[in-house]
C-alpha cells in the first residue's frame, strides 16, 4: 500500500503532518531494518505510529551518534553531541506541552503519543539512555547489564506494547498485567533482554568506533577476550567463539518470548515475525562473528522474504476476518487564520478511546456564572491546591470534624467542574499529607472511610465528564481499600484525556524528593548512571508521577500562608494565591478569579517578562455581573 494510501486510511489528511509522519518512517527503514518489516503486518493506524516512536528514537539516536554543525566540519566530540541531544529533548518537552512539534519528526511523534494517549514522559528512559551512550558506559557484570536493560528498554517497550494491548481489547496498563502474572513479567523481560543483546552484537562496529564496548566484562573474562582487542578491532579465536555463545544466549532468552492468547491473531502474527526476524539476525551474527568488528551484519534478503511473504498474507487475512477493532484518531479542523494560538494544540487531538467515548459537558453553576474568556498563553496549565480548612469550618459549626471532610468532597466536585468549564490541563489536591496521621484515631478512621468514598464518586464522574485520576503518593501506612480503590480508579479513567486530576493521598513533597534521590544513587551505585551528569529529567522520572508539569498556580485555603511540604519540586516556579476561606466554602467561583488573579501576574523565570493581561477583570458573574 502506497504511504499516501497509509494516511488516507489513518485519518491523517494535514499534509504538514504527513510529512513528519512520511519523514519517521524513511528513518525507521534506514535504521530499524526489522521494525519497518513488521510494521508492514500491522493496519495503517499502528503502522504509522510505529514509525513515529521508532523513526523518532532513530532520529534522536543519530544526533546522540553524530554532530554535524553547520559549517560542514566533522564534529564527533562528547560535547557536542550531548548538546545536540538535549536541544532535542528540550525542544520535545516544549512541543508535547503545546501539543504540536515544531519540527516535522516531533509533529508525528506527538501526534501519536496524543492519539494513543501515551505519557509524556515514557521516552525520557530511553532519552537518559543515550545520554548514557555519549558519555559512555561500562558494565563489570552481567547483572547489571540486566538491570540497566530494566532500567531503560522495559518501560518503553511496555507503552509500545500498549497499542497492541488495546487492539486486543485490553484496558489495563501493560505494567499492571504484568504484575499480575509474574511469570510472563519474566518472560517479557527476558524477551527484552534478548532483543538487547542482539542489537549489541550487530551494533558493536559502532561502539567500538566510539570507544565503548557494550557487553559486560564478566562476558569478556568467560571467554578470555581482551578488551584491547576489541576496541584495536582485532578478530581471535577466542572473540569468534564469545561471539557465538552470546548469539545463542540471546536466542535462548528470545525463545521465552510469550505470545499472551488474548491478543489479536493478527498481533500475534506480527510478535512471531518480530521474533524469528531476530533470530534470523542472530543466525547472521553466528555466521560471521568476525565481521562484527567492521560492519552490521545484513538480514539475508532470500530467507528474509522466505519469512515475511507468508506472514503477510497470514496477518492481511486476520485483519479481515478480525477488523482493526479501534478507529483512527481524526485530526481537528484547521484553525482559522485569525484563532488564538494554541487552538490546535493538545486539547484538540482526543485519544481514541476518547473519541469513541461520548463526553458529558461539566454541569453549570446554579448561578449561572461562566468562567473567565483568556486569551490562551495567559491560561495556567496546572494548578496545584492545598485544601485546607475542613476541620475548622465544621467546628465553628458545632459539627463533628469529619462533616468538614463530607463537605470538602463536595467542594471538591464543583471545583472539577468549573476546572474542565475554564480548559484547565491538569489540577493537583493535596487530600491526605503523610504528616496527617499526627491526627486522632477517630479523624484518621473516618478519612480512610471518607477518601474511597470520594474516589467512587470521582469515578462515576470523572470518566464521562472525560477526567483522568492519578495518584500521587506512597502506599505505607494506608489500608488496602485505599490503595486498592486508588488503583482501580487510575485505572477506569487511564483513557480519558480532558484533565488530569491528581490526588496526593499518603503524600509528602520531602519524602518524594528523597525518594528519587535514593533511586538515582542506587541506579549511580550500580553503573547505570554517571553521578556526575544527572540532568532534572533524570530526577524528575523519579518522581510519583513523572509526566506531571511544573506547577502555574499554587493555591491554598484555609487562612494559612505556607506550601505545607506540597510539590516542593513541581511548584519552584509556582505562583502562590492564599484565601482565607476554609475548603469547603470554596467553589468553582473562587477558582475562576484565582485563574484571573494568575492572568494579570508577570512570570519572569529569571528572565524577560511576558506582556501581562491588562489589569481588568474579566466578570465571571451572570451576565456579566461579578460573581459575589
């Protein structure tokens, strides 16, 4: 099928992102021989995006390889390559949160991470893996080279994997299957490993031309190799022989490779020709272990075909008699000339459970107040609320404390509404603090009560009003009801993309910072890591929940004008609005005016102030009325 028949059938008509989608996937033909064989088996949606992730790494990959400047010179040095690579990076954080790439890779690329509802940070594994490339990295044994494969080629091939899970019909994150079934989850990683290893061996000519061999020392000591040897590329007896034995190790571990029955026949069709193409490769690799020194060994094109001709015809015949169950995501019109910018951005493209999804519109206030109409680059994108203030109001009211946390609940609600009313992104509430079990035993007992009473309600509302719950916080201490209505409720509405509502519960800003710092030094400890190059996207993949942005907007009720340990690495730049109203006399209202307070702010960042919204308040009242 022709590519321009491959969009068409996509859904992808912009011709703008066809190009990028067009530019992925020469890369994945030139760099990722099997994955553009076996994208072939898959209809045009996964097609496409599977040349978006691989042709998107395959570009970052040559940038981590190679620098090219300007001038035309040669220019191979570790500098310059890291600093090419975290222009990328930086320019793809910056796009993702606009929702659109401004370079035609990073269009494709986020326009599949937004259509399959990927998280935005499942590449930065893969991104810290290359830095790791550039500055290079040894391995003493073979366990930790399995650790680091873990570390980094796990997680992405989960998400990858994800697609194909929901072709299969299945809801759940690939993380949470596996955990489930621990066998496959060993099976899986041993896969993993497998594919790893193979891509070591046919890539060795590469990382010996930049100093670096990439097996573990322990592989070279077994089999009597020099690593002078290696790097002087000079073939022995004893390197044929090593080469050999980690060709069969490898297709011992691909061996292992579960085909799970839930799968469509046609993805299990395509896992099968993924796997014997590797083997194929390894095959390859055995036969000529020598040439490893000086090239990549190619796939012999006569068994190749002999291979792919029949799984083709088996997978189109699958596709047919079992139709891609899941429709392509369609583009949003094209914004007019004169629209605000940032009108075609994230919020535009829905995933495609969310396009097959009907979505219920927020329910107005019974005031009949709107929210505010700003222009959108004075729209925060993520407010954070410390929702303080439960106890003390029902206490001036004569009411036990816990009717402050029933009310708060409500509040709550309508604060959710009014959220998804303004085109709020993402909104963060501080429920439970881990300093919060000081309290009595009869407020902690009704709060554990209180807090999966909550989430039940969020769930019977968050999913059609289109609110993705998440959690953020640590399991210690917090009974299994909790933590198991947590799970279930991320996981009910882990399709929806209209706003993210994450719930701090058992939550301590300290303690999250501790905690991925001691993840980066054991990580640092092992080898996986350099100590002296960790970069925040390292820290912040550390985090409870790696894909949340910085904080715009920290608010607080209650009368108390302190951060209270929340989000203290998400919220540096945050701009922080203290009310003394006590939570739950808070409503959808209030949240408005502190978007408009946010608006008329001048954010600096250190640098050059943007041009504030003029200092008028927009009426969020009815008819134009203040709302009082």
């Amino acid at each position: 099928m022709p590519p321009i028949c491959v969009y068409r059938r996509s859904g992808v008509h912009d011709p703008a992102l066809r190009q990028g989608y067009e530019a992925c996937r020469r890369a994945t033909r030139a760099t990722g021989e099997i994955e553009y064989a076996v994208s072939l088996l898959l209809p045009p949606p996964l097609r496409i995006a599977t040349w978006a992730l691989y042709g998107a790494l395959g570009t970052v990959d040559g940038l981590a390889d190679t620098a090219a400047p300007s001038d035309g010179t040669s220019d191979a040095t570790g500098d310059a390559r890291a600093e090419r690579l975290e222009a990328w990076v930086s320019a793809f954080d910056a796009d993702l949160r606009d929702g659109r790439g401004s370079d035609p890779v990073r269009q494709a690329l986020i326009h599949t991470m937004l259509t399959w509802n990927l998280p935005p940070g499942f590449l930065h594994p893969l991104f810290e893996e290359l830095r790791q490339d550039i500055r290079g990295r040894d391995f003493a044994t073979w366990q930790e080279w399995r650790r680091y494969s873990t570390l980094v080629n796990t997680p992405f091939v989960l998400r990858a994997g994800s697609l194909l899970l929901r072709v299969a019909g299945l809801s759940a994150e690939p993380e949470a299957i596996a955990a489930g079934v621990p066998e496959a989850a060993v099976a899986w990683q041993t896969a993993v490993d497998g594919v790893y290893l193979t891509d070591a061996l046919v890539d060795l000519s590469d990382d010996l031309g930049r100093g670096h061999v990439p097996l573990p020392q322990e592989a070279l000591d077994e089999a009597g190799v020099r690593r002078a040897d290696l790097l002087a590329r000079r073939s022995t007896p004893a390197f044929e022989e090593m080469v050999r034995g980690l060709a069969g190790r490898a297709r011992g571990w691909l061996d292992r490779t579960p085909l799970p029955p839930v799968l469509h026949p046609a993805v299990g069709i395509a896992l099968g020709a993924y796997t014997d193409l590797y083997r194929l490769r390894l095959k390859a690799v055995a036969d000529a272990p020598a040439a490893l020194l000086h090239r990549r060994p190619p796939l012999p094109r006569s068994a190749r075909l002999r291979l792919l001709l029949p799984a083709r015809a088996r997978a189109a015949l699958a596709w047919g008699l079992f139709p891609f169950p899941v429709r392509p995501c369609p583009l949003p019109e094209p914004a007019p000339a004169d629209a605000p910018e940032g009108l075609a951005g994230a919020e535009e493209v829905r995933s495609l459970a969310a396009q097959r999804r009907p979505i219920v519109a927020p329910t107005p206030h019974p005031s009949g107040a709107r929210p505010p109409q700003l222009p959108a680059g004075a729209m925060p994108r993520h407010v954070a609320v410390v929702m303080d203030g439960n106890g003390r109001w029902a206490t001036t009211r004569g009411l036990p404390r816990t009717d402050g946390h029933r009310a708060g609940a409500d509040a709550l609600i309508d604060v959710v509404h009014g959220a998804l009313e303004a085109g709020l992104k993402y909104l963060t509430v501080y429920a439970f603090s881990t300093e919060n079990w000081k309290r009595p035993a009869d407020e902690l007992h009704a709060l554990m009560y209180e807090i999966p009473q909550l989430l039940r309600r969020l769930t019977d509302d968050a999913e059609p009003l289109d609110v993705r719950v998440r959690w953020a916080g640590v399991r210690a201490r917090l009974p299994a009801d909790v933590i198991e209505t947590l799970v279930e409720v991320e996981r009910a509405t882990r399709d929806c993309t209209g706003l993210t509502l994450t719930m701090c519960v058992n939550y301590g800003g300290r303690a999250e910072i501790t905690a991925a710092a001691a993840q980066l030094a054991r990580e640092a400890a092992a080898g996986r890591i350099d100590p002296g190059a960790v970069s925040e996207h390292a820290f912040a993949r550390c985090l409870h929940v790696p894909e949340l942005p910085d904080v715009d907007l920290l608010l607080r009720t209650g009368g108390d004008q302190r951060t209270s340990n929340f989000l203290p690495w998400q919220a540096t730049y945050a701009e922080l609005l203290f009310l003394d109203a006590p939570w739950p006399e808070i409503d959808r209202r209030d949240l408005w005016r502190a978007i408009e307070q946010y608006a008329r702010r001048t954010r600096r960042f250190g640098s050059v102030p943007r041009i504030p919204v003029p200092d008028q308040p927009v009426p969020v009242g009815e008819q134009g009325a203040p709302a009082q």
